[in-house]
C-alpha cells in the first residue's frame, strides 16, 4: 500500500545538482541564502542585513553543501531550490 500525495511543486534530485547550478536555502526561520563559489569552497549570503561572514562555513561541492544545510541543527523544514536563472533567484531571495 502507498499513500498518495498531491504535490503542487516540482522537484529535482540532490544528485543532479552541479556545482553550476544556481541555489538557495530557505532556513527553518524564514531566512534565506544563496550558493557561492569562493576560492576556499562554496559558501552562502544570506538576506538578512548582513552577509554570512560571521558563521561561514565551506563545503567542496554544492550538493555537499545543500546536504550539510538540510541536517544542519533542528532545521529540519529547512528547504533547497535550484532556480533557472540569477533573476528568479534575487526574485526568490527578495520576497519575505
């Protein structure tokens, strides 16, 4: 027996996230960061009134970082997105 479930967004597997693929995470609190690539690893900005400089933290790999974000603490109703383009991203990333 399965449950049947009505799903009203699409959904993309962790593995077929590249490290090109443009990323965001809505935390458990409603904030919001996005994936960036940095000389030591990928890292995240967030949109709240300062940057993520104090609590940063690296990953090799977007998926890996996506996984970290996802186990992080109690943020477990914490979400990842894969948008299509840098404008749908900043349009995600500025709405509340």
């Amino acid at each position: 027996m399965k449950r049947i479930i009505h799903v009203d967004e699409e959904v993309v597997s962790l593995y077929n996230i590249t490290n090109t693929s443009i990323v965001g995470i809505q935390w458990e609190s409603g904030d919001k960061c996005f994936i960036i690539d940095t000389p030591e690893g990928f890292c995240s900005v967030s949109n709240r009134c300062r940057p993520n400089t104090w609590h940063v933290w690296y990953a090799k790999t977007v998926q890996e970082y996506i996984e970290r974000s996802l186990k992080q603490g109690n943020n477990t109703n914490s979400k990842a997105f894969v948008f299509e383009t840098v404008l749908e991203l900043y349009e995600w990333m500025s709405k509340q």
